[in-house]
C-alpha cells in the first residue's frame, strides 16, 4: 500500500451550443477548439499510456450538453469541416512562411496535429467521441461521473426544490444513456454547494461530489483531516474537497506552471495577427476576428514582445514540472501520512479545457506526470474517490458548508450586479414548469411535447454559462439571447398549453433546435 494517494480530476464541460438555423456559427467553435486542442489530445495520451502497459486512474465528468453535442450528427459533420478548413489554412501557412525558418516547423506541427485528429475522430471513431471515453471507462482507466444536466447552478434555484431535482435526475439519466451505467459521482457545477443538495444526490443514487476547499474545512463539525479524507453528510453521500496545494500548481497562470515563459502563449493567434484578407475564410463569416488555433509564440515574459515558439523547450519543461508536482506530492503525502491513522487522500480538480486549450502543453504534462508516478516510486499513487470510499468506507461525518469554487468561494460570479435580473425570471419559470407538470400528469400526444420541449427550454436557461459570461463581459451579447430566447419559448408554452392552441409547426422548429435531452420526460418535475 502506497504512502497516500492522488485523484486526478477533470472537469469537461461547455454549453449546449447549437445553431442548424445558421450555417456557420461563431460559438460552435467552442466545442470544435475543444475537441481539437483537449479531448483529442487527452484520449491520445490515454491511448498511449494504455498501449504501453502504463496503469493510471483518472476521474472526468462528461456534462450532459457537452455529451450530446459530442453524439449530435450535425455538430459531428461540422467539425469534420472545421478541421478540414484548418488544414487549408495549415497548407497555406506552410507556404507563406516558407522563408521563415522559425515559423514554419510550426505550421507543419500545426498541420500534423490536425491530420491526426481527423484520422482519430472520423476513421477510429466514426465522428464518436464518446465512444472513445467509454472504451477507457470499461477498461479501468477513467471513472466517467456526472453534472447538472445543463451546469444549472443549483444553489440559487433552491428555492424550487422540482427544479434542483430534475437538474440532477435529468443529468443521471443523461449519463446512463449514453455509457450504459449510472454515474457513481457528480461534479456540482461551479462546485456549488449549499446543505440539503446532498438529499437530491442521494434520490439519485449518487455516492459523492466535490467542494471547493473551505466547503470541508469550514464544515461542521471540522473534519480531523481537512481535506485529505472524505466525509460523510447525514444521509451517507459522501464529500470530497479541493486540495489547494496541488491545485494553485497546475491551475493558477501566474504561479503555476502555465505561466512558464517557454510554453505557447494563448493570446497571439494569426487570426488577429495576419492580413485581414488572407485571414478572412478562416474567420467569422461576418468578418470579425477569431481565434484560429495557430499560434507561433512563446509567453516570453510579462511583456508584449513574444518571442517564436520552441515546441522542444517547451516539452522539456513539461517533463521537469512533471518531475516537481510529483516530488510535491510526495513530500505533502509524507507530512500528511505522519499524523492520520489512514493514508491521505489529495484531491487535484481543475477544467479538462485546461489541458491543451488554455495551456496548450497541458496533455503532455499529464503524460509525463502519469508515467513519472508509475515509476519505481511508492509514496502516492493514482486512484479515483470511488475507488478510495471502497477502500476505506469509514469516513467523519460532517454538514459541509456553502460554497462553490468561484471568485472568493461563493456565489459571486453567477449573482452580481451584471447578472442578478435573470434569477427572478428563471424561477418563476420552474415555478410555472412545476405547475403544467402537476396539472397534467397524464399528457399525451402534442400535448406531452409541448411539456416535454418546456422542461428542455427552462433547463437550457438555468445554464450558469450564460450568468458567468455576463459578468465576465465577454460574449455577453450572445448569453443574454440565449437566456431570453429560451425563457421566451419556456413563456410561449406556458401560455400555449392550457387554451390548447399549440402551433405544431413551431414547436417542431424548436424542438429540432433545442434538441438536447430527446428522451426527458417532463414529469421530473412533479
């Protein structure tokens, strides 16, 4: 038996973004970046450790959206043309920076990688991610585990307690559908918790969730081990917190290891940076700029002068931080061993996006972190909380406290100024769902689709995307249509079901549009 042990944790999550009305849409592009720079490369890693007898356990939740945009056939044969489009403009840009020996290993890179990912997504997988993750998931390697069933933030629609428990219900069921088996974890999003969720988990047939640090260590009563044991609420559903040690490492820009200046800066992108009319097939059908993926810079330093991109350095640094999180890991997992009566569990959450998106070396430094930890080493080792609640299944018994793990660790992201008009609206429509759920139980036909197609709208509105990206400024345009197109639909339904003039031609165009959950039955909320 190891010394301690460490849960990787990955949260891979974004919003149902779907758009068949248009032909091209700018916000789909989040899913395909996604997909190109995270979850195919996390699946490459995996594949390898796998195809070189490498063992390694893993925890990631797979949203509810983000499994049916992954399993949507029109978003599958969208993202074929987005990297078919990106390797135009790989081709391109190996010619224009033929005289320009530092760039243009880099554009290569860019087309190679491209290549691959198509190879992977449309000849291994048929265009099926999801396959992909489960095939992992059977063979051991990755404990899949759920969210709400659109990342609703469930503390401030508590005051609806059906709205809460067909978040939950809606997402198990979800997540059974497309792997086969019931989640055994949840990934409350933004880890927002507050005491009495734990009720709806445990309906649910959910075991466990995660915190943010101070959701444990501010429980009552404190847990001995802060959070290097799990704990038990009332009902048996057991807590696990965020290791914040290990977390401000890999996550924080600043002083973790992203923030090194060999790796790729983010934020220089040719889309920005070339002639607009060279540039203009590959962004925004509009014209407007984007982000197309091509990047030849380093972060440098705190400065705007970026200097080109070494993928070599930068791969060298990764194996030495690599080396340094897991000699952290040792000496927090020996200190701690000294004084609990159980090895110490360390928790290390953090958005899959990270890893490749956002820090664009990230897939390499798990492969090197996994492979160091499988080495001749038995401090710590790799293990998931369902794994650890086996082993050890007694565990204090606590009340965490109110939490979640956004701005000072409570609900100031998705309840501010920029932001606050939208709850009044959001519950008085799951307040108006309750009552066509109670009122006709027994639906059937048009009517049942009109219910149906309700709780598919309001769900989509209780989306805490769209509240984070109005206070972050960014977007912001496109999250408030998002809100008031699917409330106003919600509202229009509402209306339509009990005078009984529902327009069959209008609720087919946003059922095709709002397409997510096809299976859900609006009685969730009764």
């Amino acid at each position: 038996m190891p010394q301690g042990y460490l849960s990787l944790v990955l949260h891979a999550h974004l919003p149902f973004v779907r758009h068949p009305e248009h032909e091209n849409f700018l916000e789909e592009d989040w899913l395909f970046q996604a997909i190109t720079e995270t979850y195919i490369p996390l699946i490459q890693v995996f594949h390898g450790l796998v195809q070189d007898g490498v063992p390694f356990k893993l925890t990631m939740s797979l949203t509810p959206t983000l499994l049916s945009m992954l399993s949507d056939d029109l978003l599958q044969q969208r993202y074929v043309r987005f990297l078919d489009l990106s390797l135009e403009l790989a081709k391109k840009e190996i010619i224009r920076t033929r005289n320009q020996p530092e760039i243009q290993p880099l554009a290569q890179m860019y087309f190679d990688k491209l290549s691959e990912s198509r190879e992977l997504f449309v000849d291994r997988y048929q265009h099926n991610l999801v396959q992909a993750f489960k095939d992992l998931m059977e063979a051991g390697h990755l404990e899949i585990i759920t969210c709400g069933a659109t990342h609703g933030y469930l503390p401030l629609m508590n005051g609806v307690p059906n709205a809460v428990r067909a978040q939950i219900q809606v997402a198990v069921q979800t997540h059974e559908r497309f792997l086969g088996v019931k989640p055994s974890g949840i990934w409350l999003p933004e880890c927002a918790y507050q005491p009495g969720i734990e009720t709806y988990l445990a309906e649910a047939g959910l075991e466990y969730f995660f915190l943010d640090t101070h959701g444990l260590l501010n429980a009552d009563p404190r847990p001995q081990y802060g959070v290097h044991t799990p704990i038990f609420c009332s009902n048996g559903v057991a807590a696990f917190g965020r290791d914040a040690e290990s977390s401000k490492q890999v996550w924080s820009s600043e002083e973790g290891y992203p923030g090194d200046f060999e790796y790729r800066e983010f934020y220089r992108d040719i889309g920005y940076d070339l002639d607009h009319d060279y540039i203009r097939p590959y962004i925004a059908a509009t014209g407007e700029r984007k982000m197309t993926g091509f990047k030849y810079h380093r972060i440098t330093g705190a400065t705007d002068h970026k200097e080109p991109y070494r993928p070599q350095h930068a791969r060298s640094k990764t194996a030495t931080h690599a080396g340094h999180f897991l000699f952290n890991r040792q000496r927090q997992i020996n200190l701690l061993a000294e004084s609990m009566d159980r090895p110490p569990l360390v928790v290390a959450p953090y958005d899959a996006e990270l890893f490749g998106h956002w820090w664009y070396e990230g897939p390499d430094w798990l492969n090197f972190f996994i492979r160091k930890i499988a080495l001749d080493q038995e401090v710590v080792a790799l293990t998931t909380p369902a794994d650890y609640l086996k082993q050890f299944p007694i565990n204090p018994c606590a009340t965490p406290s109110a939490s979640s793990w956004g701005y000072n660790g409570y609900h100031e992201h998705w309840l501010s100024d920029k932001n606050d008009w939208v709850y009044r609206h959001l519950n008085k429509a799951a307040e108006r769902m309750v009552e066509l759920a109670q009122h006709y139980p027994e639906a059937s036909g048009l009517e049942e689709r009109a219910l149906n197609q309700a709780a598919r709208e309001l769900l989509l509105a209780q989306a805490s995307d769209w509240a984070f990206i109005m206070y972050t400024g960014t977007m912001v345009e496109y999250a408030l249509k998002r809100t008031k197109d699917h409330l106003l639909r919600f509202t229009r339904l509402y209306n339509d079901i009990p005078k009984g003039r529902i327009d069959e031609t209008w609720l087919a165009d946003i059922e095709s549009k709002d397409n997510i959950f096809p299976e859900i039955d609006y009685r969730v909320y009764l």
